[in-house]
C-alpha cells in the first residue's frame, strides 16, 4: 500500500511542547513506516518548533532528549523571576518580561543536531513546504515564514512564538508577535487536498474552567485567550473531525516544570502511544475511502472472513452473569444512568480457538453506548489480560433484523483448549427496576439469550438501595414472541455472596436459571411486600 498524503497542522501550546513532540515522533514513525506522507506542515508558536522538528527530517526523540538536557541551563535564566515591582517596571519601559537573547540562544542550540546548526528555514530536507505562522502587528496581518524565503531558522521560530510582553514589546522594532493571537491552529494555509493531501491536526481540548478576574492583567490574559481559542475553533470546524487529534496534558502554557517532569517525562511514551492509535485510524479509514471500498462492504467482507476462519471454532460458554447498579432508583432519579456489566465464562472445546462472537441485544434497557465503545475485556483464569482486535457489526449491516449488535473478537493469541478465560464489558443502562417507586411497587428484569447458543448457569445480579433490602422476587414468566421461557429461582444470600462483592449503600439480590440455549428467557418479578 502506498504511503498516504497528508497535510499537518500543530496548535501552539507554550509549555504544551512535550505532547506536541511526542505526535511528532508518532508522524515521524507512521512516515518511517511508509504509512504516511507529509506534504506540508504548518504551525504556530510551540507548534511552530514541533513542526521544525518534524520538517527536520531527524529523529523527534533527539530534541525531546535536547530540551531535557537544556532546560536546566536555559530555563530559569529566559523565565527570570523578578520582584512584581521591577516588572511592572520593565513593562512600562518596553523590556520584555522573560529573556529574549537567551531564548534565541536556547532555539538556536535545540536546533544543532550532531554539531550542525540547522542555520535557515530551508534547511529543513524533511518536508518540502513548512509554513510558520506569525503576526505583524503594524499591518495587522499575518506573516508566513517558508523554506521559499532566505529567514533564519531561529528568527522564524522566535516571532511564530514571542507572545506580547513576555516575549516582545512595543520597542521591538520588527513587530512581529506569537501567530496564534491571530491563528493558534494554522490549518487554513494547508487547502488543495486533492494536490496534498487531507488536513490531520494536532490539537488541544478546549478548556471548561470558568475565569475569575481578580486584576487587569489576568482580564488582559482572558481577552487575549478568548480571541485565540475561537479562532482555534473556527479553524478546527472546517476541518474533518476524524481527522483531529486532541492531546491530553494537564500541563498548561507556563507550567515548563510540569512539562518536563510530565509530557516530557512519565508521560511521555503515554501521548506517543495515543497519537499512534489516532493515525492507525486516520490510515485504515483514508486507504478504505481511497480504494472506494465503503464501510458495510468492508464489514461485510470482516464477516466473510471470520465465518470461514471460525467455522471449527467452539467454545463453551459454561456462565453469564448480567449485573445492574440501579443508581436511578438509589437517587429516586430517573435520568440518572444504571450501570451493566455482562461476563461471560468461555472454554475451548476440542481445539484451541482463535475466535469468538456473540450479540448484544439493545431493546429492553438499551445499552447507551456504541458496540465499539463497550469496552471489552477479555483475561485468564489468571487475570491475565488477553490481547484481542474487536469489530462491532450493527444489525443494519449484518442482516440479523433485530435490535442488536454483533461483536466479532479476534483474539492475538489461541485460547487453550479446555481452559477458563473471562470476557467482560460494561455500559451504561437506564431505569432498572426504577417502578419499585411506583404506586404498584413492583417490576421486572428479564434476560433474553441471543448472546450464544448454550448457557449452562445464568446469574442476573441487581444492586439495589439498602432500602429496598426486602424486596421479593418470584418467575416472571413472560416470553417474548418466538421465546421460550426458562423457569429460574431466587438466589439466597450466601449464593449472592460467592460471586457479587458488597457495595456500600445497596444490597445486592439475585436470581438464577440452568441450561438455558438461543431462543430461551429467564427473568423475575420483583415488588414490594
């Protein structure tokens, strides 16, 4: 498969580096791979810097590694921390707040790799068009830096991130300020997508704190924010949103300790691994849409394939267990959201099993989330958490004409034949057993099983309030068309004990049915005496 035209574009981010670089070197990788093709690359301020690295050509670990190495020398000395007095000083003189000279010089040695200096903005072999994106602020428009001008490297960078006052004041006599007072997510510059490439952006979520202003500067910081985060989201929403990445950093534009000990640091193989997956995505979606195969024939051929693959593939399903946390009821709240939790017991019979699939049915209860987003676990009789590729398959696609969703499973490794392995998933639910609070006190929960074919033991566990403690719980008995019911019973206390874990505030009930196969239902009636 030929590597694949992209267009990139980096949000700055000041102290939001870390995450930046490691998107970076997630590109760089998916490149090295042959994955993708960066055509062209913009950024603005932090994104500016991230995006030289990557046009660069070199490794982005080595200047993740050169910042480390630098910040002691550097940075205290750019921050330089003087008494508020000889700040407001400085600001009324025109002084810059931080070092400018000395952050020129720690631009200019981040950018030496192995004793070279990357001297100009053409330097950069790795990516034929980098654009960096600036602010004139005496013509009130955008300045564009690009390898087609004879700019100094570091001049480029400096402008694209020299945020007003801190950085640059109304002496300097270039008048160039941080791009993203203007455009913080430079993705307008990057158009002819059929030339190029599509736009994949590298971004921040947007931030839900509410501002309290306690002086002028911290109304200024406001203003200035609210202008640079709505031109961010005009920018982003002409953009596909498939194709945006939001990092997560708690890190915010000044806190460069916490960078380094966080985005830089601990968490810094954590970001690479979540942009990794982003542009697996982006890849298997854009090479589907490229060869003009369309989801439900790639669904469909998935179906194909695990049909033949699967054939020879039996597995036991000796248990399932279906646990409800009746939150509503507990708050006497009917928006609030239950909690469901279905484990299936599986054993290999015969051979070892690479495979499995079963149904989810979203009528009665409905499950809230997507098939995709159910969060499906599968370990051993160990705990040992067993790697495995998960593809949902909607009803409207496989044909199965019911409300339900089809989960096919993958597994990387063969599950052993005769062994114990556990499959979970979790999802919200809504009003479980919620009209014990109405006038009749009384109602139901029922289970169809459509999961597999054979259940040797059914459980269904329900948490209930500690003031519901004598609810009663008889056979409800009541079938659905084309179902067969299945007589169950009531479990006893030492029963539930075994395999439910006490839960402050509720008290937990349950019942039970045996030998249950595709097509049977088993569920109880519960009231109030």
């Amino acid at each position: 498969m030929p590597a694949i035209s992209i267009q990139t574009a980096f949000q700055g981010g000041g102290a939001k580096l870390g995450t930046l670089i490691a998107a970076a070197k997630s590109l760089h990788e998916a490149q090295k791979r042959g994955d993708f093709l960066v055509t062209r690359i913009a950024g603005t301020s932090a994104g500016a810097i991230v995006a030289a690295m990557l046009a660069s050509g070199h490794d982005p670990s080595i200047f993740a590694a050169r910042v480390r190495e630098l910040a002691p020398k550097y940075l205290g000395p750019i921050v330089r921390k003087r008494h508020k007095l000889l700040r407001g000083y400085d600001f009324v003189q025109g002084v810059p707040l931080f070092d400018t000279q000395l952050y020129r010089t720690f631009l200019r040695e981040l950018f030496t790799v192995d004793g070279r200096p990357l001297t100009y903005v053409s330097d950069l072999k790795g990516i034929e068009h980098v654009y960096f994106y600036s602010t004139d602020v005496r013509t009130r428009k955008p300045r564009v830096f690009e390898k087609t001008s004879a700019e100094l490297l570091v001049d480029a960078l400096f402008h694209s991130s020299a945020l007003p006052f801190i950085f640059a004041s109304f002496k300097d006599m270039a008048g160039l300020i941080d791009g993203g007072i203007i455009n913080n997510f430079p993705a307008n510059i990057l158009d002819k997508p059929k030339e190029f490439g599509e736009v994949v952006g590298f971004s921040f979520p947007r931030s839900e704190i509410q501002m309290e202003h306690s002086s002028a500067a911290s109304f200024a910081k406001s203003i200035v924010e609210t202008m640079m985060d709505n031109a961010v989201d005009l920018a982003l929403s002409r953009l596909d949103s498939r194709n945006i990445h939001l990092l997560d950093t708690k890190t915010t534009t000044l806190q460069f300790d916490e960078a380094l000990r966080d985005d830089l640091g601990t968490d810094f193989q954590r970001h690479v691994k979540g942009v990794d997956l982003f542009l697996d995505g982006v890849k298997k979606r854009m090479w589907l849409e490229g060869v003009g195969l369309d989801q439900v024939n790639a669904l469909d051929r998935i179906d194909q394939y695990y049909r033949a693959v699967s054939k020879d593939d039996l597995i036991d399903v000796p248990i399932v267990k279906t646990t409800y946390r009746c939150n509503a009821l507990k708050d006497h709240d009917p928006s609030k959201l239950d909690e469901c939790t279905v484990e299936l017991e599986l054993v290999p019979r015969k051979r070892p099993a690479r495979t499995f699939s079963f149904q989810i049915g979203v009528a009665s209860h409905s499950f809230h989330e997507k098939a995709n987003e159910l969060g499906i676990h599968v370990t051993d009789s160990q705990g040992r958490s067993i790697d495995a590729t998960i593809i949902p398959v909607v009803a409207e696609i496989s044909g199965l004409g019911t409300p339900a969703a089809k989960i096919i499973i993958l597994f990387h490794e063969e599950l052993a034949v005769g062994n114990q392995y556990r499959l979970s998933f979790s999802a919200p639910t809504s009003e479980v057993l919620y009209d014990l609070t109405a006038s009749q006190k009384t109602d139901f929960v029922r289970f169809s099983l459509n999961v597999v074919d054979r259940v040797e033991k059914l459980y269904l566990i329900a948490y209930v309030p500690s003031e519901f403690k004598n609810v009663e719980l008889v056979d409800w008995n009541k079938p659905a068309a084309k179902e067969t019911w299945k007589t169950g019973q009531q479990m006893s206390r030492d029963e539930v004990q075994k395999i439910a874990s006490p839960l402050g505030g509720f008290h937990v009930i349950g019942w039970t049915a045996e030998n249950l196969v595709r097509g049977n239902a088993a569920g109880f009636k519960a009231s109030i005496p």
